[in-house]
C-alpha cells in the first residue's frame, strides 16, 4: 500500500497514517478530525482522526515487547538491520522527499537533502551501534568493576512540523542503535511521511513494534509523556510545549531530550569574505522558507560594511524563485498553514510599526498557476533599521524574515548577540581565524558556525543552551542520552564485614 498519487497536482492521502505492531491502523476516533492540507495549495489532503489513550497504550506495548529481542541483539545485529533501512531510503528518496512536499510545503531540492540526512543519520548510529561498550574500573585485592551501557526501553518521540521524516530519523537512529523501541508522534500538520519510515524499518527486518506512529495533537503527546512504560521523551517544537514535556516527564522522573526554538545572532565582521558571509545569510534565513530552529535571525553587520553587504542580501532574495515546490527551480516553497502565514505576515506589519524598513519582501505572494493559488506563499523579507528592542529582533517568527542590525565593537556585538532567553545556534563570519574563536567562544550557544551556517552533518551533536534545549541529538554524544550506564562491583577476596 502506498499514499496515493492521483496525478502529479492531485494527490491524496487514502492509507492509514497510523502504524504500530507492524501495520497501518487507523484512528478510531471519527469525531475529532482535523483537515491536512497541502500547503502549495491549500488543498485538503485528508482528514486526521487523533489517538486515544487506548490506541497509545496498544503502540507502547507493541514497543515493549518489540523491545525484549531488539535489546538482546548484538550491536553488528542492530546495524544490519539499520543499514538496510538506510539502503531502502536510498532506494525511495524520490518518493519520500515528493510526499514531504506535498505535505510541508518545502522545495524538493530541499526535501531530497532532507531525506539524505535522514538516512545518513540512520547510517551513522548503525556504526555506532557495535561501538557501544563500558568501562572496566580495578580496584584493590584483584577486585574490579565495570560499567555496562544498557537501553532506556520504550522511547517516545514527539516532532515538529518543520523538518517531519529527518525529525523522525534523527529520533529513532540513536534510540534503535542502543537498543530502544519508539513510539513516535509527528506533528498533526505534517502526518504523512514518519509512517513511510515505520513501514521502512519493518522491511529492513526490525522485529514489529520496533518502531511505531500515533497520530495526534497535544493531548495525544500528553498520553504518550504520562504513560507509565515510556521511559524517555525525546521532543522537537516550541518552548512552551517543551515546559510541558519536561513537567509531564518529571511525573514518573522521566529523561527527557528538548530541541527547542531559537533567535540566534548571525555577526559578520568588516574583514568577511562578502560573497561568503552574503550566502551564508541567505542560507542562515530562507531555508524551509525560514521555518528552521536554528535560523540566524538576528544578523549584526559591522558599520563599515553594512550598506555593500545590505545591497548584495537584498539583491539575492529578491531573485529568491518563490513557486511550486515541485519544480525543480524553485528555491522557497510554502510556508506550513495559512495560520502560520498570517502569523509571520503580522510580525512584519509590527516590525514596520516598531520602526523596521522593509528592505524587500514580506507580503503575501499568489503563484501566476491558478492550481497554487490557495498555497500560503510569501516573499522572503530583508528588515533594516533593526533595534534590539523590536518584536521582530526578540521574538522567533519562524518564517522568512531577515533582522539586520549594524554594530561597532565586538565587545559590543557580543554583549548583544547573548542578550536573549534562548541560545540554539550562532555564527561568525570574518577572516581574522583569532578572532573567531575568541568571539565562538564567548558565544551563549549550543551550536556555533564560523564562516557558514545551518550546516548539519550527522556525526556531528546538535542542540541548545538556555531555553533552546536540553541535550543533543546527532554525534557520538547521543549514546548518552539514550542508555543508561549499569556499574558492577565484582569482589575478588572476602567481604569486609564491619558487624
Ligand atoms: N531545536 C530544534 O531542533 C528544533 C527543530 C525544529 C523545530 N523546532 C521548534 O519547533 C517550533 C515549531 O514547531 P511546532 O509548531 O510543531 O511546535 P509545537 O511545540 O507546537 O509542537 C511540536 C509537537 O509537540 C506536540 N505537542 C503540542 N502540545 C503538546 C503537549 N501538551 N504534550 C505533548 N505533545 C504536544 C505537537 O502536536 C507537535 O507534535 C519552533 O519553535 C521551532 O524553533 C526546534
Ligand atoms: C538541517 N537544518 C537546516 C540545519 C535544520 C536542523 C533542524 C532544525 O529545525
């Protein structure tokens, strides 16, 4: 069973979106469903029904008894059969990345490399899975102890909407690799492709309930964080949602991985290479049409430069191709839903009435193809004149909209760049290699770039400072976050008895 092409503008949702024990289930509750829409043209692509407490609880136990073999294969047994997943990606990137397309929104170029990081993520932790290992500790008289890494259990994973199979991926790699079972909850806006990856596991050899999706919103998630044989939570979305996660964890004492949001600095010194420093502020704003956690939104330009870097910015995305995210050509698709639209739309109305100009973009934008004319499509927007008290400057929009900011000094930018809630992501680009790292390392964030930006390979972690996150997703690191270290005191001469 597939998800149903009708023709290349008319495709449907018509297969259950659900998946565990090893099938498609579909929701039974008929009452509360919720449209899914295809962003490039607000059309509905099918109708939700969410979870219930008795369908979450049928996807945890198929995880738990999935979890009893899994966790007792040898780590070169896992990989073979993570690898062969990997391979069945490969195999099926077209279809994976024209179904997130049509369900988020995104450029399919954009999709493809989404789908790629998906699958070399699952390559990655297949390597890592023969790797995890212990310590052996001696101890006085012979005696000895040592550590043994051993999985959590049963893994929950709750996504955004923005990056929805790679979320799923980027979950699920680590959580296999160490021996975990996952139940995973996409975002209801963007249901449709986690259960691709379900059906993916399962035909590379996971044992059934390995990996499962439930579908649903907010209550849905909170059936999911309360569930007494859950025993990590693993959460990509906002900040408030992430308070919830970590209050409903700390219940049942629960680890809990948050990826949260960010507003995170972009400073470019005089001494740049222009052309660099220019692409990587594109790259640092428009991908996914600005819907991405670690975009530098806040991007602070040295005085002496600003008018020339300023210029050559407003240049590029006004010839930012904005369409069909079907066609090759397109550079920025649309954006999630009509109300998120409307949302980053009015942050920049507030920004011009706090004081911003409009340095390009940042209305609504109607396709010339009649067939995309219900799609939420905007142009991307360049804001200049940018204050450090501005909505647009403090807040996360999430969408296509640039704050440029000048600066003086790098005590000053630096003094500014940290004076926020949040600390995801942060970037430097300048020529001066003494100064970059002085600058990095004076940087409240988790995860800095000198001289480029939103680049992530896979092998290398991934997360936040401050109200941006807890622990880290991709690289070695996320072992830790996904096993549990078991010490065994082994004595070797007679118990020294104080009685
Ligand atoms: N740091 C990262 O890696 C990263 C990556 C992508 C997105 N994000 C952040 O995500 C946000 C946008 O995504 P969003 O709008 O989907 O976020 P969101 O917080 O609204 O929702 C995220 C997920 O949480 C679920 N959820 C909502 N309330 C819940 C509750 N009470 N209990 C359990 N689950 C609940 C949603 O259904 C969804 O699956 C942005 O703030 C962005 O910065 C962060
Ligand atoms: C691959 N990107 C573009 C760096 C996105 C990482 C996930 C955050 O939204």
């Amino acid at each position: 069973e597939k998800i149903a092409f009708l023709d290349s503008f008319e495709f449907v949702v018509i297969v259950p979106l659900n998946f565990w024990a090893g099938q498609r289930r579909t929701s039974r509750d008929k009452c509360n469903k919720e449209n899914v829409y295809e962003p490039a043209t607000g059309r509905v692509l099918c109708h939700l029904g969410p979870c219930g407490a008795a369908e979450v609880d049928q996807a945890v136990k198929a995880a738990k008894l999935a979890f009893e073999p899994w966790s007792k294969l040898s780590g070169m047994e896992r990989a073979r059969v993570m690898i062969e997943a990997a391979h069945i990606i490969e195999s099926r990137r077209e279809e994976i990345a024209e179904t997130e397309v049509v369900n988020n929104g995104k450029s399919i170029t954009e999709a493809r490399l989404d789908v790629d990081s998906a699958r070399l993520c699952i390559e990655y932790y297949a390597g890592l899975a023969s790797t995890l290992a212990g310590q052996h500790v001696q101890l006085p008289g012979g005696s000895f102890a040592y550590t043994r890494r051993e999985p959590l259990g049963v893994c929950a994973g709750i996504g955004a909407w923005n990056y929805p199979f790679q979320i799923a991926a980027w979950k699920s790699a680590p959580a296999l690799a160490c021996g975990n079972s996952m139940v995973f909850k996409p975002s209801p806006v963007t249901p449709v492709t986690a259960v691709l990856l379900a059906e993916i596991y399962m035909q590379a050899g996971a044992p059934e309930g390995l990996f499962n999706v439930v579908q649903g919103g907010q209550e849905t998630g909170s059936f999911l964080c309360h569930h007494p044989d859950v025993a990590k939570v693993s959460f990509t979305g906002s900040i408030p949602t992430g308070q919830k996660i970590m209050e409903m964890a700390s219940k049942g004492v629960k680890p809990v991985t948050l990826e949260l949001g960010g507003k995170s600095p972009l400073i470019i010194f005089q001494d740049s290479d222009l052309e660099n420093a220019v692409r990587g502020a594109l790259m640092a704003n428009f991908l996914s049409q600005g819907q991405v956690c670690s975009n530098g939104t806040r991007v602070f330009v040295q005085r002496e430069i600003l008018s020339e870097f300023v210029e050559e910015v407003v240049r590029r995305t006004q010839a930012i191709a904005i369409g069909d995210p079907l066609l090759e050509s397109t550079r920025m698709g649309a954006l999630v839903s009509r109300p998120h639209l409307e949302k980053v739309l009015y942050f920049v109305e507030k920004a011009k009435e706090e004081g911003a100009t409009v340095l390009c973009g940042g209305e609504r934008f109607v396709p010339a193809d009649p067939t995309l004319r219900g799609g939420y499509y905007m142009t991307p927007c360049v804001l200049g004149d940018c204050t450090d008290e501005m909505t647009c400057v403090k807040e996360e929009i999430f969408g296509p909209v640039m704050s440029v900011l000048s600066f003086e000094t790098e005590e000053e930018v630096l003094q500014r760049a940290n004076d926020t809630t949040m600390g995801l992501a942060a970037g430097v680009f300048t020529r001066d290699v003494a100064r970059a790292h002085r600058v990095v390392e004076q940087l409240k964030a988790g995860s800095c770039f000198i001289n480029n930006y939103n680049i992530t390979p896979v092998e290398v972690p991934f997360g936040g400072f401050k109200m941006s996150g807890i622990g880290r997703e991709n690289g070695q690191v996320t072992v830790e976050y996904y096993s549990q270290l078991k010490t065994v005191f082994v004595e070797m001469g007679d118990v020294d008895s104080l009685f």
